[in-house]
C-alpha cells in the first residue's frame, strides 16, 4: 500500500509541474490557446486529486463536515476568483459602459457558477452514483421498483447544511429588489456561512471510516505531520487551481469564441463551468471510491459557500476597487438570472428534504436546466423565435421552478418540519454549555 500510496501522490504531482514550471518561468504566456487548456486542465486534475485526498485525511482530527467544508471552499475558488475579477472591473470602471457590463458579468457569472452546480454537478452526480459500474455494492444507491426509481440515499446529518442553504435561497430572492448586491446583503449572506462553520467547528469527529489508497497511508502518519501535510496538500492543491484555473477557463472561451459562441453566453457559462471542474472532479472521485455520502456533502457544501460568501463578498471588492462603500450594481436582465438561480435552489432543495434523490429527479434538475441554457442560447443567435423577451423567459422558468418546489414541499412537509427540528437541535446543542452530543442528534 505505501508503495501505491507514493506513485499515486507523485503522478498527481506530476500532473501540476507542467504548469508549474511555465508559470515560473513565464513561457505559459506564449502558448497557444490549445495548449494553455491542455497544460493547465492536467493541473486542475492533478491538484484536484490532492485536495481530496487531504480532505480524507482530514478526516481523522476534524469534524467531517469542517473538513468537506474546507475542501468545498478550496475547490471553488477558481470561480470566487474570476468573479472577484469582474466585480473589481465594475469598482475601477464605475460609471463607463465597461464597468456597467462588468458588473453584469460578475452576477451573470456567479449565477452561471450556481445553476451550473445543481444542473450538472448534483444532477449528473446522482446519475453517475446509481449507473456506474459496481453502483449495487454502494449502500447509498437504493434499488427502488418503478420507472427510473432507483435513488442515492444522503447523510442524514446534511440536514444543517440543507437547512442553511434554505436560508440563503429565500434571502436571494429579495437581493434584486435591493438595486444592487448591497452591504446587508453581505451581512446576512456572510453571517449564515460564519454561523454554519461555528457550528460544524462544535461537533465531534466522527467514528474513523476504513479509507484506502493515498488516505490511509497518509493517516497512518504522527498528529504533527498528518496536520502539517493535510495543510501543505491543501495550500498547494490551492495555489495550483488559483493560478491555472483562470487561463483554462479564459483558454475555453477563447476555443469557443472561435467557433462562434458568443462571448457572454461563454462567460455566463463556459468559464464557470470550468472553474467549476476541480470540484466536480473531486466529487466524481470520491463517488467512485464508494463514497457517495461524502461526495455530495461536498456538492452541497459548494453550493452553501458560493450561495453566500460567493454572493455576499461581491460588494465588499466592488467598494474596493470603488475607493468607496457601494452596491454592486445589475441590470434588469441579472434580477431575472438571479431569481431564476434562486428558484432553482428553492427547488433542489425541496427534492433533498426527505435526504433522497431519485433517478426521476434527477433527470428533470438536470433536462430543466439544459433547456433554460439551450433556449436561451438559440434566442442569441437567432435560432429561435419566442413572443417574449429573453427576461420574460427567465421568469417563465423561475416560475416553474418555485411551482414544482411549492408542491414538493407540499407533499413532504413532515420532512421539512423534521429538518427543520433536526437542525434546530444541533444548533442548541452546539452552543450549549452542557456536553456536546453528536451532529443529527434530536
């Protein structure tokens, strides 16, 4: 085992020092754009293998919804940081036509980020779980009678993050009534990430799991350098994705802009989706270790974080760069992206609620999503023709999210209410001044 361990960590590692040896040197910058994707997208790989193993090693010191959450925060920051760009764009250009539309790329790209991770991460997730090969021996895939029954069963002690992200969701529906991503909204947003770690920090570690491969080695090791190493993977699968993730994003635009994709359909879309990758990465790994239950606390970790600290610190780089306090502003067009964003939330969570999602479900998370994204791409190049405006469309679909998700919640209201008692229960236990008692204990 220590001999798979040690190839495997250095095959990882192997895969990053091309783009560590081009970025230091410089010569990154005269590859072509082909080659760019090429070198950087091995590093994403590369550091996104790391990130998840000392996520799994962390596992034996920390509580295992703080190490999720770290590897979650680690592995979008690619997105935080092509966002952040945008949003320090609209601060430095404000009140020019260049910095109007920044602003609008920052939401448009934040909540491209967001769909992206419900639409493909938790859609294709599920389905990947249920119909990979040896998905029978899984214990979370449930065999269920019926036409596309069969579902992925989750941790029951998600349900604090469910809960939160809950939060998150119906306080984005009013962030565009605001005129822009304001200062409360970064208070309100913030302070649910700040109180949920709070939080996960109070709770016990858990029983250790049997962890094979780079993990087990690697937990085999003292206290002192199993922490010092789980830093040293985290900070360097960090630095790796932070630098190398921008220019594959930009280098897929690129690509696509060549082919005739117009350029804000490709940052709305493409440049998240390839920021996104390091996690979906993760999450594909782990899946296949058989660890389905970790993997989609990690889908649902991400979604978490970039549904308020994504959002919520958006203003304070834009007043940055402003010099000055100031919202974030967006056009009528972000109000309809983001109320579509959050409806789609509103909807996802109501499919997680009862700590199950189907094959069924799945399918439709993902087919609603791909026909908003292909609809909306065919009315930009004129390939569709509807009686309403790309806005009205938008809001034709948030519709039918929020309708979908009133009746789900409907139908499973004692599943909410039990959720809801469940989490309120960890939170007064977390802060209670008597012993703690294990996360999910009612």
């Amino acid at each position: 085992m220590r001999r798979q361990a040690i190839g495997a960590l250095a095959g990882a590692f192997a895969l990053t020092l091309p783009w560590i040896v081009s970025f230091l040197t410089g010569t990154a910058h005269g590859y072509s754009t082909g080659v760019t994707v090429l070198v950087s997208g091995l590093s994403v790989l590369g550091a996104s293998f790391l990130l998840a193993w000392g996520a799994e090693t962390a596992e034996k010191d920390v509580p295992r919804a703080f190490a999720i959450a770290v590897l979650a925060v680690l592995a979008v920051a690619p997105e935080y940081a092509v966002d952040a760009l945008y949003a320090w764009n609209a601060g430095v250009f404000a009140g020019t036509e260049r910095g109007i539309e920044a602003g609008n790329l920052a939401v448009a790209n934040m909540t491209g980020a967001n769909r992206i991770l419900i639409g493909i991460g938790w859609a294709g997730v599920a389905l990947f779980t249920v119909f990979r090969n040896g998905s029978s021996a899984d214990p979370a895939v449930k065999q269920r009678d019926g036409f596309l029954a069969n579902s992925v069963s989750l941790d029951r002690d998600i349900g604090l993050e469910i809960v939160f992200l809950f939060l998150a969701t119906l306080w984005a529906f009013l962030v565009p009534f605001g005129g822009g991503i304001d200062i409360l909204d970064m208070a309100v947003l913030v302070g649910l990430y700040v109180a949920y770690i709070a939080i996960v920090l109070k709770g016990d570690v858990e029983a250790e799991e049997a962890h094979v491969g780079v993990p087990a080695y690697l937990q085999r090791f003292p206290k002192p350098y199993r922490a010092a190493t789980v830093i040293g993977l985290f900070a360097y699968s960090g630095i790796m994705i932070f630098t190398a993730v921008e220019p594959f994003a930009h280098g897929l635009e690129q690509l696509g802009q060549n082919v005739g994709i117009p350029s804000f359909f490709m940052i709305q879309w493409i440049a998240p989706l390839a920021s996104e990758s390091p996690e979906l990465i993760v999450v594909v790994y782990l899946v296949n270790k058989a660890r389905s239950t970790a993997g989609f606390n990690a889908l649902i970790s991400s979604k978490l974080n970039q549904w308020t600290l994504l959002i919520g610190t958006l203003v304070l780089v834009y007043s940055i760069a402003l010099g000055q306090y100031g919202a974030l502003p967006f056009d009528q067009k972000q109000s309809g992206e983001i109320w579509l964003t959050a409806a789609q939330s509103f909807f996802a969570i109501s499919l997680l609620v009862n700590f199950e999602i189907s094959v069924r479900e799945a399918v439709a998370l993902l087919v609603l999503f791909l026909t908003q994204v292909i609809s909306e791409f065919l009315l930009i190049r004129g390939l569709l023709e509807l009686p309403i405006s790309d806005y009205q469309l938008l809001l034709v679909f948030t519709g039918i999210y929020i309708i979908l998700g009133l009746g789900l919640f409907a139908a499973r209201r004692k599943a909410l209410a039990g959720i809801l008692r469940q989490s309120a229960g960890t939170v007064s236990d977390a802060f209670s001044s008597a012993d703690d008692q294990p996360r999910g204990a009612d």
